[in-house]
C-alpha cells in the first residue's frame, strides 16, 4: 500500500508524518489487500479565524473500485487527521450496511472483503498578483467577486444503487453519474424528509 501525506500552504512537521503513517499502518492498512494508494492531505484555512478551524485534513483511499474520501477540520493536525479517520470508518460502515440490502453492487464487489471489525479506531494564503481567467463564457480577475471551480471527471454509466453506494463512500450530499438505463444525467442527492432524491436532466432539441 503506498502513502502520500502531502501540505498545501503549510509545512507537514517530520513527526506529524511519522505518526500519521503509524496510524495508518494501524488502522488503515488492515484494508490493504484491497487498498492500493492512502492519500493524506493537509491543507491551511484560508482566512484566520475560519470557524472549521485552521485546518483541514482529507484522507482518499484508492482502489480497483471507487474512491473512497473523507475530511474534517480542527486547528491541530493530528486531531483533524484523527477526525477525518474517524468519518472515513464511518462511511465505510455506512457502505457495509447497505451492501447488507443489496447484493451485487460495484461497491459491493470492490470491498466485499474489507474486515471492518478489524478497524479500532480511537475515538496563509500566498499574495499573488491577480490574474484574469476564462472559463468557457465567463471572465474572471483575481478569486472574486465571482469564484468558479472547474472539475472534469471520468466515470462509467451506473444504477441509482450503485450511485447511492458511490455517494457514501465519497462522504458527500450529492453525486453526479450517468444513469445506466436511460443514459440521462442524474444527481443521486440526500433528503431530510426521505432518504434520497433523484434528478434526471433530459436534453432539449
């Protein structure tokens, strides 16, 4: 299993990586024989008195299969890694209890093998001078008023069930896929009222 612990405008201590990769070898490498990448990243808040806390820490874990990611903030790093550990566990979890539901599944096929019970886990922005963007119709200068993050992405057509899996593993609200059947854009999303929504967009001639 490889392992990656990189920093975004700050400096990743020789100890913080040294105990982060003890972790991970204690934790997270039990799930290595499906597990080929760990990816560990700190990144610094961009403003000071950022109510997440100073810093944010995103664990990706890399397989055959889909990706799995989590994060969370604190103004230590070990804690926020330790938070970020403690999510990701959970969303795997929260996979393994679906897949209880259903058989089958991509997500399904790809960690049928993790040993979650083998898991014990215990509980300055750069000044730069400003540089004028296009994004396709728009034209930006500088981060603002207008900020527009552009993300490409490959993927292959999937179920609603396998979208939903997906959206677990990943720890987010919302995910984007191809609908296998209608071959429509969708957004598999999460409710307060139900448990999930689904959005098909179809295309006007």
């Amino acid at each position: 299993m490889d392992i990656s612990i990189t920093g975004r405008h700050l400096t990743v201590s020789d100890a913080v990586r040294e105990q982060v990769s003890e972790r991970l070898n204690a934790n997270i490498a039990k799930l290595s024989d499906r597990v080929i990448r760990v990816e560990v990243e700190f990144t610094a808040a961009e403003f000071k008195g950022d109510p997440e806390g100073e810093i944010r820490c995103e664990i990706t874990l890399r397989a055959k299969g889909p990706v799995v990611r989590a994060s969370a903030h604190s103004s230590d790093k070990l804690l926020a890694y330790g938070l970020a550990e403690e999510k990701l566990i959970t969303q795997l979890r929260r996979a393994a209890d679906r897949r209880k539901k259903r058989r089958g599944l991509r997500a399904d096929r790809e960690f049928a093998e993790l040993d979650l019970a083998a898991l014990n886990i215990k509980a300055s922005k750069e000044t730069k001078a400003p540089v004028t963007r296009k994004i396709h119709d728009l034209e930006i200068t500088g981060d603002g008023p207008l900020v527009v993050r552009e993300k490409h992405f490959t993927g292959t057509p999937l179920t609603l069930a396998q979208a939903l899996d997906e959206m677990e593993l990943v720890g987010h609200d919302f995910f984007l896929y191809v609908d296998a059947e209608t071959r429509l854009p969708s957004v598999a999303y999460r409710r307060k009222a139900y448990d999930y929504g689904v959005i098909h967009l179809e295309i006007a001639d």
